[in-house]
C-alpha cells in the first residue's frame, strides 16, 4: 500500500538527482514542445548535443524509467554517437561531459519558463526602462496610456495592481527627469500612495503569515512591535478605507484576540467586501479563516466544528476550493469528513464527482478511494470502506495517516472474532507511528496513544485479558492528547450499555 514514489527512488538509487530530469519530468507535451522550438533557435542554443539530449530524454525517460547507471550508459550513447564498449558505469569523464550537457538544458528549461512567466505577467518593468534609455517618447507614452487604461479598468485592486501602479508612476518620474524636466506634484502623489498601500499589504500579508505558522506550530515568541509601528499609516483616510486593508486587519485581529466575535466579524466583512476583490484574494482569506476554525478545534473548542463545516459550504458554492483548476485536496477531505459528521451525505457524495476531474491525474484514484472510504466508514458500512481503502496509494503523509487509521477503525469494527492478525495490524501500525520522523512528537503521541486504547477496547470485548473498561477509560481520561478521543468514548460507551 505504501511504496516509494518516482522520485524517492530516485533519490535512493542515485544520491544526487539529475535536476535537470526532476525539473523537466513536470513539463506537459506541450511545454515540452515549446522547449524544444527554444533550444532548437540558434539565439537561445548552438550545441546540437543538447538538441539530441532533449529528445533522447523525451522518447524513452521522462516519467518512464529511472536515470540509472545503464540508461545513463544509453542516453550518452545517443547524444554522442558513441558505439565503442562500455563497462557497467560511465567513465569520469564521460559522466562530468553527460553532466554539462545536462546542466545547459536545465538552464535553457530555466530559460523557458522565465519566458512563459513573460508571456502572463506585464512585461513594462522591463521594456519601460530601456525605452527611456533609447529616448523613445511616442512609444513610451503608447505603452504608458495602455497600461493605465487597464489598470483603471481593474474591478478588483491586488497587491499586484498597487505595484503595478507604483512602478508607472516611477517610470514617469524617472522619464520627466531624465530630460531635464520637473515632475509634477500629482506624480509623487500617486507614486507615494501605491508605494505605501504596497507596503502595508505586504507588511499585513507577513504579519498574517507568521501568526499563523505560530499558530500551528508554537515555536517561537510573536513580536507585535513592527505591526504597532505601522498603526498610524494604517489609519490615515486614504488607507483606512481601503477594501484589503480592512480585510487584512479583520483576518489580524482574529489571530491575536482569538474571539469568537473577530471571527463573525470576519465573515461580515468578506461577505460585504467580496465584490471588491479578486477570486484567488477572497480564497486565500477563507482558508485563513478555515485554518482558524481547525486551530479551535484542535485547541478543544469543538463548537467551531460546525462553523468549518459551514465555511466550507461557502467556499464550495463561491467556487472558491478550485484553485488552477486544481482542487484542494486536504480541504476536500476535511469538508467531506465534517459533512458526515453531520449525516450531510447527499452533499457529500456529490463532492466528489464534481471535484474528481479538478484532481491531479497521479493521485485521483488514491484520494477518491479515501473519500469514498470516509463516506462509508461514517454509514457504518465498514466492509465497503475497508475496500476503497485498502486500494489506496500514496498521497501525502496527512492522507496516508488517514487511510491507515481508518483501515485499523474499519477492522476493530467489523472483526466478530478476536484474532492476532487484527492484532498485528494494530501493533504494525502502533511501530509506524513510534518510528515516523516526519510527525511532530505530539501527533506521533496523540497516533500511539490512539493504537493503545483501541487495542485495549479489542481485547476487551473479545474478552481477552483481565483488564476492566472501567480502567481503559481511566486510562484514556488520562491521556493529555489521543488524536480520536471522541471516537474512543464512543466505542466505550457502546460497550458499557451492551454489558448492562
């Protein structure tokens, strides 16, 4: 169920990477394309060697075989038209040739995409300066009132566009000065105002950012000095009013006074902004928003369960959990996980043929397998959940964790008989955990502790072992964090009202 991915055994076979192959194995067929027209221009490349390269690597090994010692022997064969004979690894120099050849296509894959980031950015940072330089007025005027045209045309103001708007507005004084003229006071007005909005939603942005990553991991000390310090910049009218801004020190006072009432009020003001900001902008505040809710959650105010659940509901009929055409996977799961929590499951199993096709293609089956998986273990039909489960490939750790979990819930439930098999899974799974380097000590705490008590329950009620319920939930009770408690108190319960 769990094996290496592609690029793990790459990394365990070969202890440094080809880049250039790990870069090039996320192009598509059409970047791969595109790619192909650059190195084959004699402006961007003259060595036919990384032509051949390129084409070799397309034909038989991106995303088909692993980089290893024989291929390599094959590859170079191909790019250099050498046929003399071989031993079992290249050469030293024949590997640090292959290696240069590499490393130019990776370079010129760099190029690339620089290109293609070109090609949906605006460009004028670049151009407008050389125009200037060139004296080339008509031209740069033309540019000038284009550009500006469509940023004033802009329904919803990003960070993005106040840069934009800073570097025109700087572009203009730099011009006017350069021939010997002077700027107007409305020019570095403007070049001010954009300049200062830039750097408060920047400076809210890394504020907001870092209590966050505090707020999840808790590991250092929260210096609010810098945040006071621009407190007077953000009340001036110009700025106060601003639709980012409030939403921004809404999304601020949540994380620091950590009310319930922060929290409404930043629902209140989303709703009311939204239409005065982008779609990708109103994302990123929900899922801040989501976040806290899980915070909450984890903290012990289990009431704000309900309130993510119906964050998530807004989100998904705003079309807000598609991102890129992409969905959001560990939202996706949350949603439908808290859905079931509430015998929602017309919705939920609605989710997931309207996101399937927004999941990315390595990992569809694996993720739906889950979520269907979730669906029937929370209807109680644990023979059909063991069943998508245990179809279940790798994914992430959160996701691996959850279906291992669910398959250990889903064999507790479901087994009439004690047997050690149950039991070796129990205890397979309780070293996992103990051994796993990538969970921080109090979740591997919380997965074992978890692993204790249900082996404990097992035993229990196949009546094995002389120890009492009475001392298990003790036990439990005692637990600083067990990472399914309630589900444990559940099953506790279950067992006290079928022994009175």
């Amino acid at each position: 169920m769990f094996k290496l991915n592609r690029t793990e055994k790459n990394k365990t076979e070969n202890n440094r990477p080809f880049l250039c192959i790990v870069l090039l194995s996320t192009f598509s067929t059409k970047e791969l394309g595109g790619l192909y027209e650059i190195i084959n221009c004699k402006y961007f490349n003259t060595d036919k060697y990384v032509i051949r390269l390129l084409n070799c690597l397309i034909k038989s090994i991106l995303n088909k075989r692993l980089f290893n010692n024989e291929v390599q022997i094959q590859v170079y064969k191909k790019v250099f038209e050498d046929d003399s004979s071989f031993t079992k690894v290249l050469s030293k120099k024949q590997k640090s040739l292959l290696s240069a050849k590499m490393n130019l296509l990776l370079r010129l894959a760099e190029k690339f995409l620089t290109i293609e980031a070109l090609k949906n950015n605006n460009y004028t940072e670049l151009l407008f300066p050389q125009l200037i330089k060139r004296q080339q007025v008509m031209l740069l005027n033309r540019h000038k009132k284009r550009l500006k045209k469509d940023l004033e045309n802009e329904v919803n103001k990003s960070i993005k566009h106040h840069y934009s708007n800073f570097k025109i507005a700087s572009l203009v004084v730099d011009h006017i000065l350069s021939i010997n003229k002077l700027p107007e006071l409305t020019d570095f007005a403007n070049q001010e105002y954009h300049l200062d909005i830039y750097y408060l939603l920047n400076k809210l942005v890394l504020h907001l950012r870092l209590l966050s990553l505090n707020q999840v991991q808790n590991k250092f000390e929260y210096d609010y000095t810098a945040l006071h310090s621009i407190k007077k910049l953000l009340e001036l009218p110009q700025y106060a009013m601003h639709p980012l801004i409030i939403i921004y020190k809404a999304n601020l006072n949540v994380l620091i006074e950590n009310s319930s009432e922060t929290y409404t009020n930043l629902l209140l003001i989303l709703h009311e902004q939204e239409s005065k900001i982008s779609i990708d902008i109103l994302r990123v505040f929900y899922t801040i928003a989501a976040n806290y809710c899980i915070y909450q959650i984890r903290s012990g105010n289990k009431s704000y369960n309900k309130n993510i659940y119906e964050l998530y509901k807004i989100m998904h009929h705003k079309n807000l959990l598609i991102d890129n055409e992409i969905v959001d996977i560990q939202i996706l799961k949350n949603f439908i996980t808290s859905g079931c929590r509430y015998n929602e499951f017309k919705l939920v199993k609605s989710l997931i043929p309207h996101y399937e096709n927004f999941l990315p293609k390595s990992i569809k089956d694996s993720v739906c397998n889950i979520l269907w998986g979730i669906i029937a273990f929370h209807l109680k039909k644990y023979d059909a959940a063991h069943h998508y489960l245990v179809k279940v490939k790798p994914v992430n750790l959160n996701y691996d964790i959850n279906a291992r979990v669910l398959i250990l819930r889903c064999l507790y439930e479901r087994e009439v008989n004690y047997n050690e098999y149950t039991m070796t899974a129990f205890r397979s799974a309780e070293k996992f955990f103990l051994h796993n380097k990538q969970l921080s000590k109090t979740h591997k705490k919380g997965y074992i502790n978890f692993i204790k008590i249900l082996i404990a329950l097992f035993r229990y009620r196949h009546q094995v072992g002389s120890k009492k319920l009475e001392n298990i939930e003790e036990q439990l009770d005692k637990q600083n964090i067990n990472n399914h408690f309630l589900w444990l108190k559940e099953k506790i319960e279950e067992l006290k009202s079928k022994s009175n």
